[in-house]
C-alpha cells in the first residue's frame, strides 16, 4: 500500500553575468542584457521508501560533469541518491553556453556555478517537505508544433555541408511552391504532474510539450523563452502567487528533435520581440489550467526510478574526410567561420580526436500510474510516440536533454533521409542505430518499474 506523499519544490537563479557566451546558433554570441532571469526549477517527491527528485534547467543543453557535479553535491548533505534525480535542460537558445557546441564554448566558472546552484536548488526544495497531494493528466494542443524536416520538390534541397544532396530540408522557406510534405508526425499532448499542499494550495506543475523552442528575442538577450512564460502564466492563472513557500511552474521540453513553432505552409504575421513566445505560453498555460481543473488528487501514490547507462558509438570523421576538413579551412581568411561548409569542416576537425564511444544515462520514474522516460539527446517526436505507445504506464512522458547531452537523435529512417539533425557535428554525432538502443532500455526501465 502506498504511504503518504511528501513533496517540496524550490528554484534556484542560474543567470549569468554580462557578456557570456550565448549558444544555439552556428556563430556565437555575446550576452548584453537580461530580458529574464534564468532558473533551475526543482521538485522533489518522497513516499517513504523511494526519495526523488526532478529539476529543470533554462539552458540549451548541459555536459553530464556538470550534472553529476550537482547531484552528488546534494548527495553530500541529504539522502537522495545521485541516481534518484533526474536534471535537464529546456533547450532555451537565449541562455549561456555549457556545452560547446560549434562556434560556442563554455565558461568554466559558469559551469561550476551552474552546478552549484542546480544542488542549491534542489537542497531547498528538499527543506520545503510536506504532506502534499498529487494528480496528473493530459491535454492537447496542436497548434504551436509543426514538424520543421520536409519532402521537397525534386532538385529543391540544397547541397549539405558535406558536398551530398538530402532528401529533406529542415526550416524551409515558409509558403515555399516547393513544399512537398512534412517528412514526420507532431505530438500535441501536454502532459501534466500536479502537486498540491495537503490543505489544496498549489505546490507545483511540472508540464511537458514537444516543443523546440519558440525564439524571437533580441539577438544577444538572455532569456528562458517560452518555457519561463508559460510557468509565470501558469501561476497568475492557477491564483497561485506570492505563496510561501512559492509556487514553482516548470515546463520540460518533450520530444521535439524535429519539432518547432513555424508553419511552413502559412506566413505569420510580423511580431515583435517576446510576442510569439507570449502567444504560445499563454495557449498552453489556458490548457493547462483545464486539464488541472480536472484532475483527481491524491495524497499517496507510489514512486520508483531506475537509471541505466548504456554505452553508444560515435559517428567520427575518417582519416579522408579530416584532410578535406582542414583543406577547406586552410582556404578561409581566418576567425569567424561564416559558411555551412567552414562550420563543418571545423567541427570535423574537432571530433576527429574524441574516443569510438560514449557513455549515456537513460532513467525511468513511476508517479502513480504516470510514467517519465529520460533521454540524454534531443530526441526526435517519432521516438517520443513510440515509448508513449509501449510503456506500460498510462499516461508516460519522456524528458528529453535529461542527465547530460548527447546531440540529436534521429531514428535510423531520418539518418537515411538526411538533413542538419543528422549532419555529423559535436550536436549530432551518435551511431545510426542509436535511437533504437536508447528506445529500448527506456521501455526496459519503465516496465521494470510495474
């Protein structure tokens, strides 16, 4: 029988100083201002047997160091168990850079702070225990994703970094005659775990959409994006603020290697500034609220986790293609590189030293009836969908960029489509057959948790 739940939440400020590196693009950028401040958001769940916690970072992507720094840093002061959390990122392409990722390098006084503080964070929440009641569901929207990989005319996708021609062409022109069809599904489920004070007041509502990302900021802003916007509406709307301790919204970000907010068949109106991001958080918060309204409320359930690491190939450069790489870049003008072809041809470079292999964490936690698969990677929607339909837990959710950050995740159908998810670079490097291996020991976990 399942003894009474406890949980805490908590965040922690992980905003960086004035001039750091802004990643997620292919040249790099240089923070001026702080439109808004970054957190790590924090929740922790505890049934008496089994003491776990779940944070959510705005940042792009972080290094598994960096994450297992934290962990074992909260380790060091209370009982929870390194494998007993589950760290991610948001994705945000508005936040310092923590993995080096083509023109863009860390700071390492940042990644040491950013750890810090992701520990910070889930030690308060910690100290915030309580009796409390917790409740899940799902709800829909289909209208914020959009698959960004399409089947164009024939003779339409430009020629890769590589000197090849793909199949598919991600982001093309928006109304384009020579769209064909999108050359994958979208996931407009929005999943939701609840958590209330055991007197009814809200604690916390981790969400999980299938989004990549929304942008529109001001070039060298530092921003969370959508994902902050949606946990600040969540809060007005829920009569959820200035609550002690605090309410904390987190949006985790779904499935969404091959997801974002355009539609290619239709052109968007011009916005300003933070007016997209606004429009999106604002639909998915008015959703959230109806599936919370909705929810059944429980004051013990049954918790579990288990964590695996399995090891990957990396696809790395032959001998032949690093003498063309440095090549093409002995022909350049030096600093900052500004063609596909320079990018790639560094990035080649760069891997061509890494080891064959690579060492990742998947986990698997049990809320109840819920389930949350964790991939280090940012995974593809059709792999998303297909732990959704395996799982033996209704309804499950999978975390992507969870524990470390591997690159993209295609399935082995999109890496013979090709396009710049499966462009060899240190964002998408792992084996063809990755997908599968990753898939499977996520479903593994899940049922071993029934």
């Amino acid at each position: 029988m399942a003894k009474p739940l406890r949980a805490g939440a908590a965040t922690s400020n992980i905003t960086p100083s004035l001039g750091c590196s802004l990643n997620g693009g292919m040249n790099d950028r240089n923070a001026t201002r702080v439109h808004d401040e970054l957190h790590a958001r924090c929740l922790v769940l505890d049934d008496g047997d089994t003491l776990l916690g779940l944070v959510v970072c705005d940042n792009c992507a972080i290094p598994t160091d960096v994450i297992d720094a934290a962990k074992h840093a909260v380790h060091a002061h209370a009982r929870m168990l390194p494998d007993h959390m589950l760290v991610s990122a948001t994705h945000t392409h508005s936040a310092p850079t923590a993995v080096s990722s083509f023109q863009s390098d860390p700071d390492p006084e940042y990644l040491a702070f950013l750890a810090l503080r992701i520990a910070d964070g889930l030690r308060r929440a910690l100290a915030n225990l309580a009796p409390a009641r917790i409740g899940w569901g799902v709800g829909r929207e289909a209208t914020q994703v959009f698959n960004r990989r399409w089947k164009l005319k024939p003779g339409k996708v430009p020629p890769n970094p590589f000197g090849a021609v793909d199949q598919v062409q991600m982001n093309p022109s928006v109304g384009s005659p020579d769209l064909v069809e999108p050359a994958g599904p979208i996931d407009p489920e929005l999943s939701l775990l609840a958590v209330q004070g055991a007197d009814g007041r809200p604690l916390a509502v981790l969400a999980n959409y299938s989004l990549h990302y929304v942008g529109g900021t001001e070039p060298t802003d530092v921003s969370a994006d959508y994902f902050a916007m949606f946990a600040d509406r969540l809060q007005q709307i829920l009569g959820a603020d200035r609550l002690d301790p605090p309410f904390v919204g987190i949006m985790s970000n779904g499935t969404s290697g091959n997801i974002n907010n355009i539609d290619f068949l239709h052109t968007r109106l011009g916005r300003q500034p933070y007016e997209q991001m606004r429009h999106v958080a604002h639909a998915l918060a008015g959703e959230a609220l109806r599936v919370y309204q909705a929810m059944e409320f429980r004051d013990a359930v049954e918790l579990g986790i288990r964590e695996s690491r399995l090891t990957l190939r990396r696809r790395l450069p032959e001998a032949g293609e690093v003498e063309r790489a440095r090549f093409i870049l002995s022909q350049g003008q030096g600093g900052e590189l500004n063609t596909l072809p320079e990018v790639y041809a560094r990035e080649t470079v760069l891997m061509a030293p890494w080891p064959p292999t690579i060492e990742t964490v998947v986990q698997a936690i049990r809320v109840g009836d819920l389930g949350i698969a964790a991939l280090p990677c940012e995974v593809f929607v059709e792999t998303g969908l297909a732990i959704k339909e395996a799982s033996p837990l209704t309804p499950t959710l999978t975390i992507s960029l969870a524990n470390g950050y591997a690159g993209y995740l295609p399935t082995p159908e999109h890496h013979q489509l090709g396009g710049y998810e499966t462009w060899r670079a240190r964002s998408s490097f792992l084996e063809v057959e990755a997908e599968p291996q990753l898939r499977q020991r996520a479903l593994e976990l899940l049922r071993q948790l029934v």
